[in-house]
C-alpha cells in the first residue's frame, strides 16, 4: 500500500499553487542569450509636440513562456505602456502581476506604446539622441521573480525649439526669505528660422510669481518676481504666447524654496551631551553653536534671547549660558553658543526663544537637549 500512498501524496503535491500561475521549477530552460533591442527613430520633435509609436515583441523568439510586467524609459519626456493585441485587433492592457493569464495567447503580440511629450522639456535644442528603456519579463515557471529579465528598447529623437532663452531656459530662485521679493531676468528670441517672433501675453500657474514681458529691440526681456507666501518647496509654470502659425507657447519652469526671515542652521535644534552632574567648562562647550541667520537687512543683526524653558514651560535660564558671537564675513549672521551650567543631571528637553526686536518679535525657536554621557 505504501508505493499506491506515495505516487498519491506526489500528485496531490504537485497539483498545489496559487491559482492563476503556470507550474515549473528553477530547472526551466532560459534564454541562450538577451534578446537584441527593438528600435525606433522619432525624427526630430517640435518643441511642445509629442509623438508616438508601438514597439512590437516577438516573445516566441524567447523560447519560453513569459509574462510582460512593465516598461521602463530612461527619461522624464517618455511614457510607455504594454498591452496584448489579439489578430481582430483589440487590445487588452495588463496590470503587471505575474499571473500567467497575462502571458501573450497563441493570436495576441506584445506590444509596448511609447510616447514622447517634448513640452515638460526645456524650451531648447536637443540633438539627436538616443534614451535607453526595457520591457520586463518574468517567465510563468518563475514563482519568485528571480529570473526575470529585461528585453531593451531604443528611442532615438531631437528636439527642435523655435525660440532661444539666454541666460536661462527655466529659473530657479533657490531659497527665498518671507520678506524679499527678487526677480530673475531672461531673454526670449526666434531663433535663425523664425526671426522676429512676437512673445506675449505671459502667465503664471502660482500667483506667487509674477512674470512681465518687456520688448528690447530684437529680443524680449521676461521679468519673473517670486512673492514669497507659505514656507516649503514650490514650482510653478510660465506660459508665455507667440505669433508663431502653430500657435506655440514657451513653457518656463520655476521653482523657489520659501524660507523664514529667520533661521537657525543646519536646523533649529540643539543636542548636547555632557558630564550634566556638573557645570560645563568654556572649552567643553566650544563646538556647541548654531549659526543663526536674519535675512532682513532693515533690522539689527543681533538676536536676544526671550526666553529659555523646559518641556513644561518652566523658566530655565538658571541651567544654561547662551551667548553670542558676530559672523563678520556674513552680514546679518551669528553663532549662538550654549554651555550647560547644572541642575538637570538626568537629562533636559526644552527650547529657546529668540527675538530681534524684544517682546514684539519677530521669534525663532530652537529646541534644545542635553543628554548625560554614557558612563565609560
């Protein structure tokens, strides 16, 4: 009985698996050698136009079954997607899971639909060149993932742009303090095929930046001031309009990062470790500093502190010497040090609160920890 009992268990077992995959093993054959790249010339692309075309697979070739899960293109501007088309002509997209119902039929072509959108680009010439992508397989015996492999594409194209931006073809404002408002300039011209374009009007998706066009003889000046509001990181689009027969628009990107007028760095926090049973020495407390920065030039550069508490709220100058320090080469900038002085020898939490013009403010608040040295 036990030879019947044994071939029945080895069924039973290898009948077992997640619903929807193909039965195999590691020992399943693989391809003799990477499929070659399937290719495609996109020409050279307007400015703000886009084009598209279908890359067709052969998976037969592969000489073993395959489910196609994603495509992948090595450039923001490309987007490509797979889809099975059956002989009738339809078209069915997958999800990229590695079930084996996503495995081309006998009658269906992979198939990988590749756009390229010139208009998140730069408003500038790009020469011909080539982006590098794949389509990613997983063969059905494959239950892991673990010898999956890549089919490569090319895309080969230009970019052709009508206008010429000097200096800048997108601006960056970098870090922009509340109170400032600065500008950034770039020109805007046809260029040697299209003399002579008309630019305007010119608009701004953030109310934050404020674009003016200007015309100044051959060449047009577009003027960008950054209003600053919430703090954080910010990006916005300038669509400025042409004559142009096409009816083509410059999109200029801009981003800016809004900062407060006063700020502590690398961050607003102090940590501190020390011998906390006992008053620091000026030497030990030497490298506890931050830098502190006021980027409105109408004040005064020195920062008060207005108040020192723990994580209560109880007053807690008694504990710690803060002091300050000019930064000559900066103006507007110091180097606020702390030293403990005892009372907390377990540990302390709690902040500082600076001011530039006394109880009016305006304040910055820097945490501070003190932890106790580990015992050696």
């Amino acid at each position: 009985m036990r030879g019947p009992l044994a071939c029945l268990l080895c069924l039973c077992l290898g009948g077992c698996g997640d619903p929807g995959t193909a039965r195999g093993g590691a020992g399943q054959p693989r391809p003799a050698q990477p499929p070659p790249p399937v290719e495609h010339d996109f020409g050279v692309i307007p400015h703000g136009e886009a084009r598209q075309f279908d890359y067709v697979f052969d998976v037969r070739r592969l000489g073993i079954d395959c489910v196609p899960l994603r495509a992948h293109l090595d450039c923001s501007c490309g987007h490509a997607t797979l889809l099975l088309r059956h002989r009738n002509g339809t078209e069915r997209a997958l999800d990229g899971s590695p079930w084996s119902t996503n495995a081309p039929t006998a009658d269906e072509t992979l198939v990988a639909r590749v756009v390229i959108d010139t208009l998140p680009k730069d408003p500038v010439d790009l020469p011909p060149t080539t982006v590098r992508g794949h389509v990613l397989l997983q063969p059905v015996h494959d239950r892991d993932g673990s010898q999956r492999l890549q089919w490569p594409l090319l895309a080969r194209f230009g970019i052709e742009c009508p206008v010429l931006l000097q200096p800048f073809a997108a601006l960056d404002f970098g870090r922009v303090p509340q109170s400032s408002s600065p500008e950034l300039v770039t020109t805007l011209r046809g260029d040697a095929a299209h003399p002579g374009v008309v630019f305007g009007p010119a608009t701004s998706s953030d109310p934050a930046i404020e674009p003016v066009l200007e015309r100044a003889g051959d060449h047009w000046l577009l003027r960008a001031r950054c209003r600053p509001s919430t703090p954080g990181n910010h990006v916005a689009l300038l669509t400025i309009g042409t004559d142009l027969p096409s009816g083509y628009c410059v999109n200029v990107g801009v981003q800016w990062k809004v900062v407060p007028d006063l700020e502590a760095l690398p961050m607003a926090k102090l940590s501190l470790r020390a011998d906390l049973r006992r008053e620091q020495r000026p030497d030990e407390a030497s490298s506890q500093f931050l830098l502190l920065r006021d980027h409105d030039p109408a004040r005064t550069a020195g920062f008060t502190v207005h108040e020192l508490v723990d994580a209560d709220g109880r007053d807690a100058r008694a504990v710690f010497a803060v002091t300050f320090a000019p930064v000559p080469t900066v103006p507007g900038q110091q180097r606020m040090f702390v030293r403990y002085l005892g009372g907390h020898p377990a540990g302390f939490r709690g902040r500082i609160v600076l001011t530039k013009g006394g109880a009016a403010g305006p304040f910055l608040s820097v945490e501070l920890v003190a932890f106790p040295t580990k015992a050696p």
